[in-house]
C-alpha cells in the first residue's frame, strides 16, 4: 500500500525533526520545510496533508493556507495549523482559511497522531459507484467528494463535507453536539462543542439559500428541514 505523504512546514528544525520522525515511525511519508515560501516552491499537490505552523518569518502560515485555498489544484489539500496562537480568535482565523483542525502549541506526539489519522480518514472518497444526496437545488457526490447549489460547484473542507452529508442525508433526524462529534470526528481524538458550531456556521456560508434547512435545536443539536 502506497504511503501517506505529509509535508511539515514549520521554522523550529528541531520540532521538525521529532515530528518526522514519529511521523516515520508511524507509516506515514514525510517531509520538512522551514518557511512558507519553501512549501510554496514544491509540487503540493503531492502531498496527502500539511502540518503547517503559523508564526513564521517571511510569510506566515495564515498566508501559505490563503494561496492554497486560492488555487484549485491544492484547495482541497488537508491543513492541520500547529502554532502557538491559541486564542479563540486565531483559532477562528484557521478555521475560517479552511483550515480542518487547528492544534496548539505544546502538544504531545500523540494527539498530533491521532489528529492527523482523523483528518486522513475523512479524505477517503466513498467505494460506491455513484452515491447523490440531493434536496431541490442542492447536490452532493459522496462518490466523487462534489457539492454544488444550482449546478454551481461549492468548496468545503473534508469536514464541512461530512457535516453536510450527514445532515443532508438524514434530513428531519436532530444530531446532538455529541453524535455529530462521534460520527464525524474518530473518538480518540479531542474535540470541543465549540468545534462543531464553528464548522457548522462554515458550512452553512457556503451552501448559500440553503443555509436555513440547517437550524440549530436549541439544547438538541443540529437538523436539516425541509
């Protein structure tokens, strides 16, 4: 089976170096650069995610993510920030440049891992031929990973997607905070309430006249109406 790749883009060598290691040691492919404009100059499209640290000189990991997500042949590369800004704030920031997890510094080897095994986990397509989940003009291909409103494509991250299909494809049915957590995110990995609301109001800025069929149940959870 073909290894995973991962490119590492942070300015600390020697968190670098322990990172790939493990990374190494745990069956992945990986790479290290040490500033945004390292990884700007390599073939991305090559890699199946990026560790990508913020605070960097030159440009900053905030910038690298804008100009990924800018270009259609990395938007859809899966971004996980390791960075010591972890204010509310920042951490928004991240989410909002299409980040799919955000991890602060310090961290331990094995939440990174596990974070890493989530985010790689939901970038597998679906084995079904062909697989549409539709409501009026709204259309999603979990086969092929595609969503569009009025035949229009629309962008999400991997975890925008699976919040939507699994909304979408259980239209009526409200999700607690928790269950959308256990179906959407892998259990051993760490994730606030908060998480979800954010990538919940992402989602629904996207999808554009169809944001009103996903309410919020005040003290329930999630539902997409019809």
């Amino acid at each position: 089976m073909k290894k995973q790749r991962i490119l590492i883009i942070d300015d600390e060598r020697d968190l670098c170096d322990i990172l790939q290691f493990n990374l190494t040691a745990a069956g992945y492919e990986a790479e290290t650069v040490y500033s945004g404009e390292q990884a700007l100059s390599k073939d991305l499209s090559q890699f199946d995610l990026l560790l990508l640290d913020v605070m960097m000189p030159g440009l900053s990991g905030f910038g690298v993510a804008q100009r990924l997500k800018a270009n259609k042949d990395t938007a859809e590369l899966p971004i996980i920030f390791l960075t010591a800004l972890g204010s509310e704030e920042d951490v928004l920031q991240g989410f909002d440049l299409g980040a799919d997890d955000y991890i602060s510094k310090p961290f331990s080897i094995k939440e990174v891992l596990a974070r890493i095994k989530a985010v790689l986990a939901r970038t597998i397509p679906s084995n079904d031929d062909e697989n549409v989940l539709r409501f009026e003009g709204l259309e999603m291909n979990v086969s092929k990973m595609t969503v569009s409103v009025d035949d229009e494509p629309v962008s999400l991250t991997r975890t925008e997607f699976e919040l939507l299909k699994l909304l979408l494809g259980n239209r009526g049915r409200v999700f607690s905070r928790q269950e959308v957590l256990d179906k959407v995110w892998p259990r051993d990995v760490v994730v606030t309430d908060r998480t979800v609301d954010v990538n919940i109001t992402r989602m629904r800025k996207k999808i554009g006249r169809y944001s009103s069929c996903i309410v919020t149940r005040h003290g329930f959870g999630y539902q997409f109406v019809v």
